[in-house]
C-alpha cells in the first residue's frame, strides 16, 4: 500500500487519520485500502496505534503499509487512550477518528475538512453513518436527560431529505469524526475513564460544548460501518456500554437534565424532538467549567480483562450455540407449519368426501 497524500509546496497535511486496531490484519487491510482508494481529494498524515496488537496485524503494518506514522502500546490501552497517545504526532489541525472496520466512501475526507473550514466554531463534525444493507444507522445522535442515546434517521434511505442537511447533533458516530486539534487540546482530550470503548465520543460532545464548541453531521461524508462486525464479545461490548452509559449519567447530570430533554416511551416522538432541540441550539461556553472526572481505576480494568480472557471464549461459543438452536427452531417450524398445511389439506378433503357419503 501506499503512503498517505501529501500537500504540494511544504508538505503540510490537512487532516490526520488516526486508526487504532488490535486484531484482525484483513479487516484493517481492507479499510487501508478504501482508505487510499477514496482519498484522493485532501493531503492527509496516517497515524496507525497498534493497540496491544496481535502479532498478524503487527506482521501486515510492518510488511504492507508504507508512509503511516506507527505507533504501538503493548498494554491495551482502549480507543480514548490510543487517541490521546497518537495526538503528540498529529502535524495537522484537523483530527480524524476512524475504527479499523469502517468503511469511508468517496469524497468522505474532502467533505468533513470542507464543513470544518466553513465552520470555525464547530470541534466536532462526524459523517454519516450507514449499514452495510445501505440503510442510515445514524445521521448524528441525540443524547437523552438520562444519558440514553439514539441514531437520527436509522433504517431510512441514505437519499432521504430529511437527513441531506448538515445540522447541529447531540453527538455523532465514533467510527468516523473529525475533531478540531484546538478544541481537543483545550478540554484535555478523550477521557480514558471510558475505556476501552463505549460513549467516549458521547462525553466529548458534552465537553466540546460546553467549552462554547458546536458538533455538526455532514452528510456528504459517508461512511459504512456496523457496530455488530467489531473484535469485542457482543456481551462485553454491552456490558461496557452500559457502564459508560451510567458514568455519563452521573458526571453530566446537571447540564443533561437542563439541556436535554426526559424520554416520555414514544420512542420516534422523542428523537424526533431532541433533533429539532439540537439543530436549533444556541451554544454558549459555561463560566469556568468544572474540571472532568478522568480518574479511571486501574483494579477494575484488571478484572475486566480477566474477565474477558476467562469468559470472553465460553460466552463466544455459548452465543454460536444460541444462534444454531435458533435455526434449529426456525427449521422446525416450517416444518410443522408445512405439516398443520398438509393436514388442513387432508382434513378439507375428508370433510368433502363425508358430505358426499351423506347425500348418498
């Protein structure tokens, strides 16, 4: 593969793609290659952190990748610290977060540094976020009173007008943002309490804002991209989210419960509502703002590796079980349904047969 593009004259980049991957050497050569299939249209640095990285991925970056700035932990140190380790060798002003399964489309990066250059108060701007069935699976997010978050448009036609407007969201879809390199440095970074992964982005929006910061949705940049598809156990991933999901909930209850509103069970309704709030807000930076909790305790990052080293494989192959019974099931329902249609048949023909024996 080749090396990232660079600008003509000093060679300064535009943007700088960080990619943190651990696992999986032909997921990560399959998103290089979108990568450098569908930027042509702005100079960019490539950052890969290898995150704790299994020794394939580390066998294709060193014999395939030529160009990227390489940067390794041997420690697991989750997306919000691969960012924050990668961000000393960032050369541009723009910052672009892409997961090692995503999928950019053309133009994506032309896109998301054009909407940043006209809007100097946005830190955040993220694409939109489509399924690989070509469906939304967001056009932003919103983010509820109690830290619930939902996609903007998901399941509708990426076509659809009613997502074709580059907008003020609550948040936007971690596997493809771009953040300003002065609006992150200013509120310190990703917080790595959020690791390894789950509403890191989320607690970045909050924090942009109130740092007087806007977060926008271009949805010229597209991008294609399954949250199901990731190397984490489905369980753990939950499990995660749901943590992080309850920090958010307790770190940012006062500026949620003004600025967001309460979800009242009408799920459509109550997105619907927190996109127009969004879209319309007035963003003003808080005077002298708290500083963020990013104590992250290092006991409970143990057990929770341990726990996944113990388990992860078990609940893997507990999931696979679950997933055959279920086909299993399915067979065996059709086929009783195609046996109940045989004796309906049998049954009809019976009754003709008795009503002709009683005219007889």
């Amino acid at each position: 593969m080749t090396g990232p593009m660079r600008a003509a004259g000093d060679g300064s980049p535009e943007a700088t793609i960080i990619i943190p991957t651990r696992r999986d050497a032909a997921r990560l050569k399959r998103t290089l290659r979108l990568l450098e299939e569908r930027t042509r249209d702005v100079a960019y640095q490539l950052i890969i952190f290898l995150d704790d990285p299994e020794p394939e991925v580390v066998s294709f970056v060193r014999e395939h990748v030529a160009g990227a700035t390489v940067l390794a932990s041997d420690v697991n140190v989750g997306l919000p610290g691969a960012v924050n380790r990668a961000r000393p060798h960032a050369e541009a002003p723009l910052l672009v977060v892409i997961h090692d399964d995503s999928e950019v489309c053309d133009g994506w990066l032309g896109h998301l540094v054009g909407a940043a250059s006209e809007h100097p108060e946005a830190g955040i701007i993220g694409a939109l976020n489509l399924r690989t069935n070509g469906l939304i699976r967001g056009a932003g997010f919103v983010v509820f009173a109690d830290a619930v978050t939902a996609p903007i448009g998901e399941g509708a036609a990426p076509d659809d007008p009613r997502y074709l407007e580059r907008r003020q969201v609550d948040t936007c879809a971690g596997c493809c943002i771009l953040i300003r390199a002065a609006m992150f440095d200013a509120v310190g970074g990703y917080n790595e309490k959020f690791f390894p992964i789950g509403h890191g982005d989320v607690e970045l929006a909050l924090c942009a804002r109130r740092h007087g910061w806007h977060v926008l949705l271009e949805p010229k940049a597209v991008v294609i991209h399954d949250p199901e598809r990731g190397s984490l156990p489905r369980h753990f991933k939950a499990w995660a989210f749901a943590r992080n999901q309850d920090r958010i909930r307790r770190d940012w209850a006062d500026q949620l419960e003004r600025d967001h509103e309460p979800r009242t069970g009408a799920w459509e309704a109550d997105i619907e509502r927190a996109s127009e709030r969004a879209r319309s807000r007035v963003v003003r930076p808080t005077p002298n703002p708290p500083a963020r909790d990013t104590t992250r305790d290092e006991t409970e990052v143990g057990l929770l590796w341990t726990y996944v080293a113990a388990h992860g494989p078990v609940m893997e192959e507990l999931e696979a079980t679950v997933d055959e019974l279920r086909q299993l099931i399915s067979r065996q329902h059709d086929e009783l349904m195609e046996r109940n249609a045989v004796i309906a048949a049998w049954g009809e023909e019976l009754e003709t047969w008795r009503e002709r024996a009683g005219t007889q």
